[in-house]
C-alpha cells in the first residue's frame, strides 16, 4: 500500500493499492503464468534487487480478480496476515473510505500493521498527526 502526500485531495494523501511478486530472472515463467492466470498486471525489472516483478496497481483488478482468488485459495504463509489487512484495505477504498479523514486515519493505521520489515515512505504517526491537524 503506498500512501503519498497529495496537495490537489481534499484529505491531502493518495492511498495506491499495490500487490507484486517478484522473482530472478531465470524464475520468470512462474510470473508470466500468473499474469496469464489472472489476466492482469505487468512484468518488469525491479532495479533495486535486480529481480522481475508480476505488479498489479487497478484497485477494480485487485478486487474482482485478486482477492477473491486469495480468499478462496488462502496463502498459506505469514504473508497470509499482510494480505488480510490488503483486502481489507482495498475494500475500504472500494467503499471511498479513503475520500474522507476518518476512513483514511484507519486504513493508515491498518497499513501501518503491514509488512513490518518493509520500507515506508512516510511513518504512519506522521500521516495521522497531519490529519489531525487539518481537521
């Protein structure tokens, strides 16, 4: 989930959903047959560990093709727990929950809850405290 400031939004942040898999180059057939599968999402490089990336970023996508697979097909590791808070997310911004401050304090809050190890551009307290002062 990538959260960016945005001057021109009434709440001042865009929320992007974002779901990729990467794998090594030599390993490339398994993202070309999920992207089969699924009938959507690009391949590209990922520069920064020099991997090839199935990404997928159109919320209607995530939400007619990606996430009921998943739901009916579970992950079965602790990435399990990520992609519950995804859907969820993504749901909430199906609903436009993110238009509003109230719904976009708690999609960061859940956000926040993801991928701990991964980096983030902005910390969600910070997101959160510059809500509240605009409200």
């Amino acid at each position: 989930m990538s959260i960016s400031p945005r001057s021109t939004l009434v709440v001042g942040w865009e929320v992007r959903p974002s779901l990729s898999v990467s794998q090594n180059g030599d390993r490339s057939e398994v993202l070309q047959l999920m992207q089969e599968h699924f009938g959507c999402g690009t391949l590209r490089p990922d520069r920064s560990d020099r991997t090839l990336k199935w990404e997928v970023r159109s919320l209607p996508l995530i939400e007619t093709r990606i996430i009921p697979h998943f739901r009916s097909y579970p992950l079965l590791s602790g990435k399990r727990a990520d992609f519950e808070l995804f859907a969820d997310i993504c749901e909430r911004m199906g609903r436009g929950e993110h238009r509003g401050t109230e719904g976009l304090r708690e999609i960061v809050r859940l956000a926040g809850q993801m991928n701990p190890s991964g980096k983030r551009g902005y910390r969600p307290e910070s997101i959160i405290q510059s809500l509240e002062m605009k409200a």
